[in-house]
C-alpha cells in the first residue's frame, strides 16, 4: 500500500505538461461538443458515424494520459526504482481509469444538457454511454505502452473506415442505433468498461515482466559479454 501510495504521488507530481492538457482538453472538447451537439437523427444515413466520434473521442483522451508519462517506459534509471512495479501495475492502471471516470461523467453531461435544450434526441443517450464506456475503456486498456499510440491510430483509422462503409457492410439498420434504454446501457457500458480495466491490470502485469529492469541489465550485460 505505501509503495502504490508512493507511486500515485510520483505520477501526479510528473503530469504538468501544459502541450499534453493541452491536446487532452482540445480532443475532450472537440468530440465532446460533436457528440452534444453535432448528432445526426435516429435513422438517418449518418447516426452511426456522428456517434462513433464519441468513442474515438473518448479513447484518445483516455489514452493521450500516456504522453505524460512516454519516459517510464524507456528510461532505465526510472525502472531501478524501488516504486517502479507499483507505478506500472498499479499507479498508471489506477491513473488512465480515474481519467475515464472524469471523461465519461464530462461527455454524458454534455449530452443531457443537450437534450435538455432539445440540440439531440434523448433516444441517443444509451448509444452514447455504451460509446463511452467503450472508448474509455479501449484506452484505458492500451495505456500498458508506448505502443497504445500506434494503436490508437489505427484504431482512429479503421472505425472512421467502418464508419463510412456501415450502410453497406451492416445494413441501413445500424443506423437505428443500438435500441438500448438508459439503464440498460448503463449496465451493459459498466461491464464493457470493468472487463477492460480487468484486461489493462493484466497487460500491465506481463509487459512489465518482459520489461522490468533486471530483464533490460541482463539483456545488456549479454550483450557487453560477446
């Protein structure tokens, strides 16, 4: 406990880059605004692809909670400390899922405000919060690396692919979204998002014993030897 005490407090020590706030607040206002406002009817040819802003959106904030931390990753003096294994299998876990917290409480809001105004339909929330919970759990789950990065842009790329082609590679159906009611979608997003936390605490257990430093100075006294 006082080890993953310790690592929390080094984590929140080192997220002070104002770039990274910066990307992070401009991507969670940009595709929060899109999913609050910007909303295409139940039905029509472009649902699907309005609301899958919501999960892209969500999943590159959530994952973007790794540019503050891109140097645990590769420097080894970081990875002789005594904190490290608490920092990389716990702290960051813990970390990337208070972010997702924050995220999806900020995105839903935005959407009931909206519908408030009557800007969206009330009949997209449980489209929303399944999104949601998917997004901010996929980035959660692919902060164990740096290669989370390439993931998500290729993550970006395929759904924004999908997305265009849903009409025809789904059926026009889709775009009647997923017929869940508020509650429901609830039920279902808090399981989607736990079973992804559960993956990313795993992840982070195997990449950190292919990585620790013991592995990284036996590789290198290997190699000094030949």
């Amino acid at each position: 406990m006082n080890n993953f005490k310790a690592a929390m407090r080094f984590l929140l020590r080192r997220c002070k880059n104002p770039l990274v706030f910066g990307l992070q607040a401009f991507f969670l206002l940009f595709f929060c605004g899109s999913s609050a406002l910007f909303r295409e009817m139940i039905g029509s040819e472009d649902y699907m692809i309005s609301t899958v802003f919501t999960l892209l959106g969500t999943m590159i904030v959530v994952a973007f909670v790794q540019l503050h931390y891109n140097d645990l990753f590769v420097t080894r003096y970081i990875r002789n400390s005594p904190c490290y294994k608490a920092v990389m299998t716990k702290a960051l876990p813990v970390m990337n899922i208070i972010t997702s917290l924050i995220v999806t409480a900020l995105v839903i809001a935005a959407n009931i405000i909206s519908i408030g105004l009557e800007f969206i339909e009330a009949e997209t929330l449980g489209d929303t919060i399944i999104m949601c919970s998917v997004g901010c759990g996929v980035g959660t789950a692919i902060g164990f690396s740096v290669y989370g990065y390439a993931i998500v842009c290729f993550s970006f790329a395929l759904l924004g692919f999908l997305s265009g082609l849903s009409n025809k590679l789904f059926g026009s159906g889709i775009n009647a979204g997923l017929g869940l009611d508020t509650v429901t979608a609830a039920l279902v997003g808090t399981g989607i998002f736990v079973m992804l936390c559960i993956v990313r605490f795993i992840l982070s257990r195997i990449f950190y014993g292919r990585r620790n430093a013991k592995s990284i100075n036996a590789h290198v006294k290997k190699t000094c030897m030949r």
